[in-house]
C-alpha cells in the first residue's frame, strides 16, 4: 500500500529550493556531498518532524509538536543529503543541510513501510530524552501533518542508530514500543541497595 507522503506548506519547500540554489548564501551549511555532486539535486519526500517532548507525560498521552519538515535532496538515482526547515515567526524558513546516518535509514524505513498492507502517513518523531530518531506511521491519512497526537496503534519504526536495547527498523505499535521506551529511561536500582 502505498504511503501517502502530505504535501510541505509551500514556503518550506521555497525556502529549501532558495537554499540549493544559492551556493554563496549556505556554503557554510554545505554538507560534502552537496559540494562535490555533479549535476542538479532535487528536494522530495517532505516529511514533517516533530518531537514528543515527555515518553512520560504528567497528564495523560504523550504529546508530540511540529517542529520542522525534512525533505530527502536527490542527486540522480540517490539521496546525498537532507534539508530542514523551521518554523518562525515569519513563516516557514530554510534551516540547514544534513548528512549521516540517519539519511539512509529513512530511505529504509520508508521502504519497509511501502510493504505494508495498512495506508499510513509518514512522519519523523524525534525523542530527544532517548537520542532517538523514528519513522512515525500515522494510521490518520487525511490527518493534518502538523497536528495530531501519537495514537496507540500508529506504528513507530526505529532509525538506525537506535538506543540500546531498542531495534532498529523492527515497527513497534505505539503502544508496545512506549513502555519500551519508558523503561530506557527509568534507572536501574542500585545493588545491594535497601528495598
């Protein structure tokens, strides 16, 4: 089944086209291989990022918010890079280019989610309390991308490099991976310590 990737506000996908156009206006945000590609790149697949601040929340569900949307840059056949973008006051704006690991993990990640038989819209969940990064396949295909809470049977797929104990790229339904996750952050009790 096919994903069904929301369409980037207009102004974020303007402001990264202005970015790979104009070498002399980002050349410090130039990853390596942005300078040495040879022939036009293309931004696509624009995915909203966002955070969930709290694996733990105080007051019920985990809460997640829009922090940016990440657009794969093409050169020929491959992704080379990534660009971000940001929300200001002024509207959508171009933030920086990227390279590593994660790039090629989501290439993968998304890959694995276009096998699945369940519609989904792709989104990144970033959870910093874990230094993690996910593919978040939300079961909502008309939902706004920039709005909407982490539902219990949304799928969340690992980047690699995942936190220890936690597989990479193995989907987890929300609400099997977030104890998951919870108990990452809890620390162990102390040997020898009194009950």
């Amino acid at each position: 089944m096919p994903l069904h990737v929301p369409p980037a506000p207009a102004p974020a996908l303007r402001s990264v086209l202005a970015a790979l156009c104009s070498p002399t206006a980002v050349r410090e945000n130039r990853t390596p291989a942005l300078r040495s590609v040879q022939g036009p790149t293309c931004p696509e697949l624009p995915l909203p990022v966002h955070v969930l601040d709290q694996i733990v929340p105080t007051d019920g569900r985990p809460a997640t918010r829009l922090t940016g949307w990440r657009f794969l840059i093409r050169a020929g056949e491959r992704a080379v890079a990534a660009a971000e973008t940001t929300l200001t006051p002024d509207g959508w704006t171009f933030s920086h280019f990227f390279e590593g690991p994660y790039l090629a993990s989501t290439e993968r990640a998304l890959r694995q989610a276009e096998s699945l038989r369940t519609p989904f819209q792709p989104r990144l969940l970033s959870v910093p309390e874990l230094y993690m990064l996910t593919l978040w396949l939300h079961g909502d295909i008309e939902a706004d991308a920039s709005a909407g809470a982490l539902q219990p049977s949304d799928v969340l797929v690992p980047l690699a490099p995942a936190p220890p104990g936690i597989a990479a790229h193995r989907p987890h339904r929300v609400a099997e991976l977030l104890p998951v996750m919870t108990l990452r952050l809890t620390p162990a009790p102390l040997l020898g310590s009194p009950a």
